[in-house]
C-alpha cells in the first residue's frame, strides 16, 4: 500500500520549490531588464517589482522549509518559538513583497499617465 499523506507531501513541497525558483528566475530576469521602452518606465519598473517577486519566492521557501519540518517531525525537537520564528518571517516576506509589487505597479501606471498626458 502506498502511503498517501508522505506523497501529497512530497507533491506539494515540491510544487512549492518549483513556484519559488520560478518566481527567483523571473525576478533576475526583471531585475536584468536594461531595454528602454520609450521612456524607461516600464523597465524602472520592471526592477522594482523584481524586488517584490524576489521576497515572495523566499517566503514560499520558508513555508516549504516549515511544512517539511512539520511533516517529518523535527519541529517537535525544537523549541517553540523556532515555529514562530518561521511563520513571523514568512508572513513578513509576503507582506514586503506584495507591498513593493502594489507600490510599484501604482507608481509605474503613475509615471505612464503622466505621460501620456
């Protein structure tokens, strides 16, 4: 008998690893971007949601660091605030990031209305 909950582990952790190294990818590239559109707007702002991207992608690998610890037990060998440590820093990595994509978006469609005006 296959044993069902270590292989939707497995699954999910593994989905999570491929989400985070896509979303670190992206980022570089974004962050790479030097082609000028017109003005360089979307390039600026291109780097700035990198950023977003980037802290993202780390809090997705906290999450998966902390499901596997969970999962595999260890996490009861370490004292309790190392738990919270984890979901403290992961949630402030989604936070930053989701922020700096917002802030960025809205300062980038900013510069382009200005523009077109």
């Amino acid at each position: 008998m296959i044993d069902t909950t270590h292989l939707v582990t497995i699954l999910l952790q593994g989905g999570e690893f491929i989400a985070a190294f896509a979303a670190i990818a992206a980022s570089i590239v974004m962050a790479n971007l030097t082609r000028k559109f017109g003005s360089g707007v979307l390039a600026s702002g291109f780097k700035t949601n990198s950023w977003g991207i980037f802290f993202i992608a780390i809090a997705i690998l906290i999450d998966s660091c902390s499901q596997y610890l969970i999962s595999s037990g260890y996490l009861n060998l370490l004292p309790s605030y190392v738990n919270m440590c984890l979901l403290i820093t992961k949630g402030a990595f989604f936070i930053l990031g989701t922020y700096i994509i917002v802030i960025g978006s809205k300062r980038t469609g900013d510069h382009i209305e200005k523009l077109m005006k």
